[in-house]
C-alpha cells in the first residue's frame, strides 16, 4: 500500500530516444519533473538536467540504489523496482504515522548512463 511505501506511484524510469535514463517524478503541485541522468562529457562526474519529452516507455520504480562506475562498461544507475514492508515502528497517540518504515530490495535494474 502506499501508506507503507510512500514512493509507490511516484517515481518512474525509462529510456528516452537518445539513450540517456529519464526519472520521472511526482511533485507537491501534482504534476510530474522530468530528469535526465547522463555521464557529463569529460566522463568524471553525473550530469542531471530537467527535461520535457518522456520516454515511450515507464517502469515504475521506488528508489535509486546507486550510481556505480563498471571498469569495462562505464557508470550505470541500480534502481529498486520492488520492495517490500519488513518493520515499522511504534505508533504514538501523538504521531500516528512510525517513525522508521525498513523495507527489503526485492528487484532492481540496471541502467547505462552513456
């Protein structure tokens, strides 16, 4: 449920034409960004830049995991396609929402970023 996990319907990722990895993502007005993750061009760092097309095609997906630099591939983003609840903690009369949600990585994917 989306109590239990919170980005579940809110975040997306997917290819875009040019080859490059678009994360789409809820924002608080309702709308969606668009961000395209990319190697920058001297190859020593990320380039992140909002974009306006979205890929044909959407996987959604809870979180990055991580940016990882492969020795014969190049950088590539590990993103958790699914997950699921292990722990919440208590409750109070005060807070009904816990105040630490664990949730175990079933599923990830891995995406170039050249």
């Amino acid at each position: 449920s989306s109590k239990m996990n919170p980005m579940l319907g809110k975040m997306w990722g997917g290819v875009s034409d040019k080859g490059t990895l678009v994360i789409k993502l809820a924002n608080r007005d309702g709308n969606h960004d668009l961000i395209e993750l990319k190697e920058s061009d001297d190859q020593s760092k990320l380039d992140a830049r909002f974009v306006s097309e979205e890929p044909s095609i959407l996987i959604p997906i809870e979180g990055i995991y991580g940016v990882y630099n492969l020795p014969c591939s190049g950088p590539h983003v590990v993103l958790i396609t699914e997950s699921e609840h292990v722990y919440s903690s208590p409750t109070t009369q005060s807070n009904p929402n816990p105040l630490l949600v664990l949730r175990r990585v079933k599923k990830m994917e891995i995406y170039p970023l050249r």
